[in-house]
C-alpha cells in the first residue's frame, strides 16, 4: 500500500482523531484583539484631547502668572552703571537686554517701569481723544473760527502727544543698552521742551488775540528759548542720573518764561480780564501742577522717606508724570475758556 503524501498525511494526523472535530483558528479572538488595539487608539486620541484643550484652557488663565514666576527682576545693586538712577527703589528693575524686541515684551509683566509708561501712554490716549473732539465739535461752534484757531490747537496737542509719546517709549526701550538709553533720554527731554513750547504758544494766543504782534514776540522768545534749551540737552552730563535737579532746574526755568507774557496780559487788561479772554487762572492751577511734580522728582519723594516701599507703584517719577497730564489736560480746559470768550459775539474783543 502507498503511503500517503505528506500534505494529506498532515491533513489526517491533525484533524482524524476520533470523536473530534477539527479545529480552525480563531477569527474571533483576532478581532477582539484589533478591536481592543483600536479602542486604546481612540482612548489615547481623546486623552490627548482632553490634555489639549487643558493645556488651551491653562494658557488662557494661568500662562501670564507661570511666566511672570519665571521672569526674574533685578535688584538696583545688579544693575550696570548707566541704569541706577534712584537708590531709594531696591527692587523691580529689568536687565539690559540689547534688543528691542524684549524690552518691547516688557509690556507683559509689572516692574518698576510700569507706572511710568502706563502714566503717559495715557496721555496719549486722552489727547487723541481730544483731537477729536476739536475737530467735530468745538471749531464748528462759531463762523468765526478758522484755520488758525485749528493750528493753535493743533500745535499744543501735538506737543502734548509727542511729550508723552517719547515719554513712554524712553520708559520702554531705557533698557536696552547703554546707547540706547541715552538716545531715548534725548528724545524724552526734546518731547518735554515741546510741550512747553505748545503750553506757551496756545496760552498766550487768546491772551493776545487782539495783538497778534505782542504775541509773536512772545512766541520767538520761547521758540529761542526752547532751542537754547535742547542744545544743552546734547551735553552727555547734563543726561547724568547725579545732574537731575540741574535738568529739573532748567526746565523750570524755561518754562517760567511763558510767566513774561502771563505777567504783561495781567498788568494790560486786570485779573479779571485775562482770567476769561486767556484762562488766566487755569493756566495758574497748570503751573502749580507742573512745579510740584518737577520739585516732588528732583526731591525723589516718597520714596527718600521710605526707601524700598516705592519700588513699583507710587515713586516720585510715576507722580511727576501723572502731574504732567493733569496739568497738561487743565490747560486744556482754560484754552477751550478762552476760545468761547474770544469768538462769542456777546464777549469777544474784536
């Protein structure tokens, strides 16, 4: 007898035993197992989700604190020469970053620069509203408002944003090098000197507004002045920390020049006169606001009292700035005053 072949030999040993059946393999167990493989796919996919959208969820609430904590501030011992300027604030000071970039990031966080940018950032604000205003309700009041009532008002609101503008931008980028800290500090000193020139010029315009040559007079003596005065803000020492009070000193004096035609419109028409065709008195209330915060910066207080209790809110430079905008914003009040008086028909002098 022939012996079967191999393949049918196989075939019989595994599958003739008595009494049994031939058994197949499993497709069942197979797909349990790629169904199970799936299932965890899927189970990791949504887990992923989930710490996806937790993640999403944990920037929006909780990034600005955990970057904040990672962000370091210095102390003013830390500091390089050219950035301690008052050792009366210990604390809250950014390191020198050589990039604008960064700097520019400090936006995002709170330091001892904070208030300063915060202050005249809205300065600029406001007088951009301001401009706004001017243009769609105050010149339409009267027919005899012109071109030149537009300029006047112009000129004081520009300087007034040009001020602040560089103000915060000095307070920004004052961080980033040594160079760099002095070319903003320049810009910063040239902003100041226009906003007295754009004080000087409106408040003497309704003084004179009759005698327009009296007030081009004035108006060449503090532009004079003011040049004379961003010369010698090009000396690099005048820009020294140790020389503030010289700084604060020399501003004062020339913005107290704008006092000359203050003095002349007084002693010409009477207090009562020049408080209605000038705003007498509120450019009075302006130069307090301005004197105080210049002296209250030169003296470095509150802080010389309590050293290190001011680092971050309420230093004498935040309070200067803030005495700026007021002051700036009630000069703004007498020269609205003074432009009703001037045009309306009831009051005007000519």
């Amino acid at each position: 007898m022939q012996h079967p072949t191999p393949f049918l030999s196989d075939f019989h040993t595994s599958s003739a035993t008595p009494g049994s059946r031939a058994r197949r393999p499993s497709r069942r167990r197979g797909r349990r197992k790629d169904d199970a493989g799936v299932n965890d796919t899927r189970n990791d996919s949504r887990n992923d989700t989930r710490n996806n959208t937790h993640r999403r969820s944990k920037s929006s609430t909780q990034i600005v604190k955990e970057k904040a904590n990672q962000i370091r501030l210095y102390a003013w011992h830390e500091l390089e020469s050219w950035q301690q300027d008052n050792e009366f604030l210990h604390n809250g000071y950014r390191k020198a970053t050589n990039s604008y970039r960064l700097s520019l990031a400090s936006l995002s966080y709170i330091h001892n620069q904070t208030g300063n940018i915060l202050s005249h950032l809205l300065g600029v604000v406001l007088f951009t509203i301001f401009g706004f205003f001017v243009s769609l309700e105050l010149v339409p009041r009267y027919a005899t408002a012109d071109v030149y009532d537009i300029g006047i008002f112009a000129v004081f609101g520009a300087g007034a944003m040009v001020c602040f503008g560089l103000s915060a931008f000095f307070h920004t980028f004052g961080n980033h090098s040594e160079g760099v800290y002095h070319s903003w500090l320049l810009l910063d000193l040239y902003g100041i000197l226009g906003l007295i020139c754009g004080t000087v010029y409106s408040g003497t315009y309704y003084g004179f507004y009759c005698e327009p040559k009296i007030w081009l007079v004035y108006s060449v003596e503090i532009t004079a002045i003011t040049i004379i005065g961003g010369l010698i803000c090009t000396i690099p020492r005048f820009r020294a920390p140790k020389y503030r009070v010289v700084r604060a000193t020399v501003f004062g004096i020339i913005f107290f020049s704008g006092a000359v035609p203050m003095t002349h419109a007084l002693k010409a028409f009477g207090r009562e006169q020049v408080a209605k065709q000038m705003g007498w008195n509120w450019l009075v209330a302006e130069a307090c606001l301005y004197v105080t915060g210049a002296m209250i910066y030169a003296c470095r207080f509150p802080e010389c009292i309590k050293p290190g209790a001011f680092d971050i809110w309420g230093n004498s430079h935040q309070v200067f700035h803030i005495f700026a905008v007021l002051g700036a914003l009630i000069h703004l009040v007498g020269m609205i005053q003074a432009f009703d008086y001037n045009h309306n028909p009831a009051t005007r002098r000519c």
